[in-house]
C-alpha cells in the first residue's frame, strides 16, 4: 500500500519534505512498532529478518530515531495528536465555551455536550472520558519522543535541532496539561493549588504496571507546566520561515504568551508582567517587533483573524484543518445555524448551539458600532426567527477553520488585567490603555469610562468575554476567578442553574477509564 502525504499539511511544504503518516502494517517482523503515541510489540514470526524487509513507511522501536526525517514525521506527529477531536479539533474549546453561560443546546443531545452544557457529568460521560484519554495520548507521545531522543535521536539530528525539538514537544506537553486542569481540578487560586491535580505522567507508559499514579497536587501540576514552557522558550526558535509556520508550530513568542495565561489563571500577577514584557513594547502601538523573533500585533481588523490564510500576526498559535484534514468537532459546524435557520448567511452547519440572548450579546456596552457585532448573525423568520448565531467560524463544509491557541489580543488583556491586579491605581492609565487598543481596534468611538481600579478591571473581564467568544477561555476566566458558572434559562427550552465554586459539579469527575485502570488512585 502507497503511503499517502500527511494531512498536516499547513505545516508548509520546505518543512513537508518527505514525511509520511505512520500507519499500522500488517507484517512478519520481530520489530515493535513505534505509533505517534507510544510503543506497542507486533506479533513474532519464525522467518528470517532479511526474508521480511520493513516497509519504508514503517517505524519502529528499533528504527524510529535513525533518521531526521523520521524524527521529524514524529514532531509532526504529536501535533497531529494535538489536533484530534478531544483536544483542538476541536472539542476542549466547544466544552468549554458550552458550559460557561453563552450557548443554549438545541437538542440536548448528550453525544454532542449536552450534559456538560447542563453541567452535570459524570465519570462515565463520553466527554469526560475522551478529553482526558486524548490529552494522555499526547502526552505519552511527548514521554516517548523525549525518551527516544535522549536515547538516540541526539547523535542523529544534534544538538541544536533536539533542542528545537524537545523544546517544541515540551511546550504541546505543557498546554495538554494546563487544558486538562481547566476542567479536571479546582482552581489554583482557590487553596494555592493545593487541591489534588492530575497524575503527573513525565515517563513513557510501557504497559499496564506504568498506570498506577496518584494525582500530583494542582499546584505541582502547575510547576511543572511552567517549567517545560520556561525549557521550550530557550530551545524554540524565534521564528520559521512562512507565516503558515509562524502560526501553526511552536515559537519563542508562542510559550511566552502562553506563561502569561498560565500565570494570569495563577493569580501571579508579577509574573504575567514579567513575561508580557518580553513580547509586548512598553507604549502604543503595543507589539512584539524586535529581536528577530516573530512581529506579533494586534490585526486593525478583526475579521481578518478568522478568515483564510489564517496568518495573521496576531495568531500567536493556531490548529490548521485542510478539506483532507477536517476537524474531529468543528467550530463551524456547531455554532453555524441549519439550513432553514440561515437565510442571508451564505453558508450553514449543524446549528448545534445558539447563542444565549441573556448572556454576552446582552451587555450594552458591547455597542451596535463594534465590529465584532458582525460575527453575530441573526435568523431573519420562520420558527427560529429572532434566534442569535455565532459566525466567527464560517467555513462551510468539511469546516476547515484554524481553531485558534491563543491570540496576541490575549496577551494584552492578559498584561492589563496583571498590572490592575499587582499594581492597582498606579498602573490605571496604562490598564487602560491596552484596554483601549483591544476595545477601540473594533468600535474606535467607544469611550472607556471606568475611572476606578475595581470598575477598570469589570471593564476588562467584559472585553474578554467580548472579545474571546466561541474561543474556548470564557470558563478559565469564572474559574480562576472563582465565579459561579452562570444559570442559562432559554425562552422554550430547560433552564439549567448556576453553579456556585464549592459544587462538586463546578468541575468534572475524574474518568471511568482512569478510575479502573489507575490502582494509583
């Protein structure tokens, strides 16, 4: 069988070469068949190895390390992983915008997150099993990677390029992590992480015997995020050479903006400085040119974030999808109206979740002048006439939006709430400031009239929910605040409560599947 080119193909072609998909053969061999995720043994065979040559496409335990195209087409693997439906492709950020107070299901269909847009899952729910066992997947995969490389794949590649490599796989490592306790575990704020976390899994899992494992504390589980982002920073490159690289592989500017949302959910308020500071000038224009890495900047428009090429500066980091290549969950797909819901729209989906008419299209200072008032669209008749779509995502079709990672536009919400928070009424006019450039980059007429600390970072809270609608942070922003999750009583439909921060369901069980398999528990 002809291996076909691997399907993640935004990566660009000069970086493409000849990497191939890893795929399972059915051969007579003695080898043990290295996946993108770990290591599993084929079955043994009495023939001689030379009577059986490996296919080219194969990897194995033996082989995996021997070559730099095969090191790479590993790399490329994980992000693959990375991709895959219960992560950012794109189920973590459809579960967590559905349950964070913005989304109304139209037909609480437990199979597409009505039990977590209802906030009431349990340890057997199909999305509480798959985010956590596609999450370890990966992380298996970066285990495996990292103890091949140490083992072998330094003498092939080198050391400079181990290091771009490592550092890369760390960093996806790390963010699998951090998403992972936005869901799984209490806020860090809420004891100082001491809560108990996740298993902290940093070695490659074998076999069953390398399951057992206790759950670190919140707080380790954090330390050791920071660590693998702060080791990906020093070995990333600053930059590629295309802008499809620049947005879809990990950079120096892509840990870095990441530490700050990491640090931001820790209530570290001078490490959020610290860090912006690194990627973000210290007045107007606010952005990261300089030192030869990656020009990251607010866009002056903001359609065109969401819009193909999707290489905009201001995508720090973002999952791309080709027609070959669609994702597991579409963005798309889900937020986009039916048929006969979207007369004028132009293109459709499967109208899976609307948006709530109470929640943030409500607010009146999200202004009919804003820009981003055009990602809303509104069914014209019929009987969900009057009914509000999000259309940030409008690829019709096999769906092939990018999901973004994180957004420059973050990073300087991220550095104003930090300064508010550390500073208080000393840093106010700056707060403001990198207020502005976000809120004024869509309604340039809009006058920030919070004059206090408390009223400026209200003012801030309300331009992220604004600003990241339908990109997955909304629930991080309630928990590591320690805000209810808010009640959704949609006219027509079940109301669903609110959640207070001491329910037991403001965060989700741990799986059925690690719950057997983890005597560590």
């Amino acid at each position: 069988m002809k291996p076909s080119i691997t399907n993640f193909d935004n990566l660009g072609n000069e970086e493409r070469g000849s990497v191939r998909p890893l795929k399972r053969h059915c051969v007579r061999t003695k080898y043990g068949l290295l996946l993108l995720f770990g290591w599993s043994f084929l079955f043994s065979c009495s023939k001689k190895d030379e009577l059986n040559p490996m296919p080219t496409s194969l990897i194995t335990d033996g082989n995996a390390f021997i070559t730099s195209s095969r090191i790479l087409n590993q790399v490329y693997g994980l992000y693959a992983t990375f991709k895959q439906t219960g992560l950012y492709g794109s189920e973590y950020p459809v579960y967590s915008d559905i349950r964070a107070g913005d989304f109304i299901s139209t037909n609480l269909n437990p199979n597409i997150g009505a039990l977590t847009y209802q906030c009431v899952v349990e340890s057997g729910s199909p999305e509480v099993n798959l985010i956590w066992q596609q999450a370890y997947q990966l992380i298996n995969g970066c285990n495996v990677f990292l103890a091949g490389m140490e083992s072998s794949g330094r003498k092939v590649v080198g050391d400079s390029l181990t290091g771009n490599y490592e550092a890369e796989v760390r960093g996806l490592r790390a963010i699998a992590y951090y998403s992972m306790l936005q869901l799984y575990a209490q806020p860090y704020m809420k004891d100082n992480g001491a809560s108990p976390g996740l298993p902290l899994r940093l070695t490659p899992n074998a076999g069953l015997q390398d399951y057992s494992l206790a759950r670190s504390s919140v707080a380790d589980v954090y330390a050791r995020i920071l660590k693998d982002l702060d080791s990906a920073e020093t070995g990333l490159p600053l930059k590629y050479g295309t802008a499809v690289m620049n947005t879809t592989r990990l950079h120096k500017n892509s840990v870095i903006a990441f530490k700050t949302r990491v640090y931001l959910t820790m209530g570290k308020y001078d490490k959020v400085i610290s860090e912006a500071a690194k990627i973000v000038s210290p007045a107007a224009p606010y952005n990261a040119g300089g030192a030869g890495g990656v020009a990251n900047a607010l866009e002056s428009d903001i359609s065109t974030v969401f819009k193909a090429p999707y290489t905009s500066l201001e995508s720090v980091f973002s999952v791309p999808f080709t027609s070959n290549d669609v994702p597991g969950v579409p963005l798309a797909s889900y937020y986009l109206p039916v048929l006969g819901d979207a007369t004028g729209l132009g293109t459709v989906g499967q109208g899976q979740y609307y948006l709530y008419a109470g929640g943030i299209i409500a607010d009146p200072q999200w202004m009919a002048t804003d820009k981003r008032r055009g990602f809303i669209f509104t069914t014209p008749s019929g009987g969900s006439a009057g009914r509000q779509w999000l259309t940030k995502y409008k690829v019709g079709t096999p769906f092939t939006d990018n999901c973004p990672v994180i957004r420059y536009a973050e990073v300087l919400l991220n550095l104003s709430e930090a300064l508010l928070r550390q500073n208080g009424d000393a840093s106010i006019v700056d707060a403001k400031n990198l207020l502005g450039v976000v809120r004024h980059r869509s309604d340039p007429s809009y006058v920030i009239s919070a004059a206090t600390t408390p009223d400026l970072l209200d003012a801030i809270l309300e331009e992220r929910h604004i600003e990241f609608l339908g990109e997955g942070l909304r629930n991080t922003d309630l928990m590591r605040l320690g805000l209810e999750i808010p009640a959704k009583s949609p006219a027509g439909s079940i109301s669903v409560t609110a959640v207070p921060s001491s329910a037991a369901n403001y965060i989700w069980p741990l799986p059925n599947a690690e719950l057997l398999y983890n005597p560590g528990l």
